[in-house]
C-alpha cells in the first residue's frame, strides 16, 4: 500500500529533488545570505542582472529558471570565485547537461550502449542496445546515462570544496574513485535491467531502481565528503 501510495517512492527519491543538488543549493543560498557581494559592476548593471534574474524566474518555462540560475551565477562569479563556478554549476545536472548532449548529439551516451550491450552480449547502435534474443531495443537518454550520475558527483565535489574552504584540485584521487563508482553502479543497473528483462521495469521505474540511486547518492555524498576533508587535514 505504502509503495502504491508513492510515499516510500518520495522518501527514497527526496520528493524528486535529488539531495545533492538540495544541499548545494540551500548552501549557495545561506552563503549568499551571509556575504554581501562586493560590487563589480556600474550600477546600472547590478540593476540590470537582478531585472533580468527576476524576468526569467517568472516567465512559465522550467528553463528560464535556470538560465536564470546560470546569470546569478555569473555575477557571483566575479565577487566570489568558488561560490561563483558552483552557483553556475548548479544547472548543470538538470539544464546544460542535457543541452550539451542535444547539441552535440548522441555520442556521449554510445559509451553506455556499448559497455552494457558487450557486456550482455548483444550489439549496439549509437545509443541503442539492441538484444539478439527478439527482445526490444533499449534506448539510453540522459537521465539514465552514466554522465548524469556523474554531474551529480562533479556537483558534490564542488559544494563539498566550498563548504570546507579547499581547492577542487586537490584530492583529486577520491574524485576519480567516486567517478569510477557512479560509472560501475550504472553500468550494473544498466545491465540488469538489459539482460533481464522481467527487471527492467523495478529498476527503472520502480522502487528498486530507486534504491539503486538512493545507493548511489550515498557513495557521492561519502566519497565526496571524505575526500575534502582528507583535503582539509593535508
């Protein structure tokens, strides 16, 4: 019943928010709030961004909240370096990302369909894994792709640098392995789900596909956590 009243769906997915992108946000926010930006910018131009900013969050159209986003960010930039990249960074997961890869087509997402289609023994085609058994192509989209659990690593990095005041480029090993870790947990979901069919649909629209990235936010958020703080200690 619980389950089909969507409430251990919410809990395992943040309400749809993945709690990534929740913290980081919140952080840029609080940040915000507590450092007054030092003015780069003629007044007119302040005046300007924040028109601007303020025009795109009420125009009907989810992405014109976050090239909105990507505006502030820029301004925040030039006070503030590293607030700056992750406030425009925020957009990324949900917005560019997904631009990027319509712009430039489906070659990142090939790597997916190989590595799991060699892996199950069946072909692949550009982004399609194609059974040989008489079961339906699988198609990969950004949302499942290994470069979107990746984004949400990159994010963690980030705001985990911030928070705890060291450079992104230190540490850079444990960024690696956390990479390397979002990549093999979605090439195994991928996997599953490919060949064995009967568990296509838990992983990828039910509550075991939910659990899998419940996993995986948990192997961001730690690998992310530990390596800025080894940073710290260094």
């Amino acid at each position: 019943m619980f389950v089909e009243d969507g409430i251990v769906s919410a809990l395992l997915t943040g309400g749809g928010v993945h709690p990534v992108l929740l913290f980081s946000v919140l952080w840029v926010a609080w940040a915000l709030w507590k450092m007054p930006l030092e003015s780069r910018l003629p007044l007119w131009a302040e005046r300007l961004v924040i028109g601007l900013v303020a025009l795109l969050l009420y125009l009907p159209l989810t992405w014109f909240s976050w090239v909105a986003l990507t505006i502030l960010g820029g301004r925040v930039l030039l006070s503030d370096r590293k607030l700056g990249t992750l406030s425009i960074y925020l957009t990324v997961p949900k917005f560019w990302g997904l631009i990027l890869v319509m712009a430039i087509g489906t070659p990142v997402l090939t790597i997916d369909a190989y590595v799991t289609a060699l892996a199950a023994g069946y072909e692949s085609s550009a982004n399609f894994v194609v059974p040989t058994d008489g079961n339906d192509p699988v198609l990969i989209l950004w949302a499942c792709s290994s470069f979107h659990g990746i984004s949400y690593m990159l994010l963690a990095w980030l705001a985990f640098s911030v928070v705890n005041k060291v450079s992104p480029l230190r540490g850079l090993n444990w960024l690696a392995a956390g990479i390397a870790g979002v990549v093999l947990i979605n090439w195994m979901r991928l996997f599953a789900m490919i060949r064995f069919m009967d568990l296509y649909e838990p992983l990828h629209d039910g509550v075991a596909g939910e659990v899998v990235g419940l996993l995986t936010t948990f192997w961001i958020i730690g690998l992310a956590s530990m390596g800025r703080k080894s940073a710290v200690r260094a």
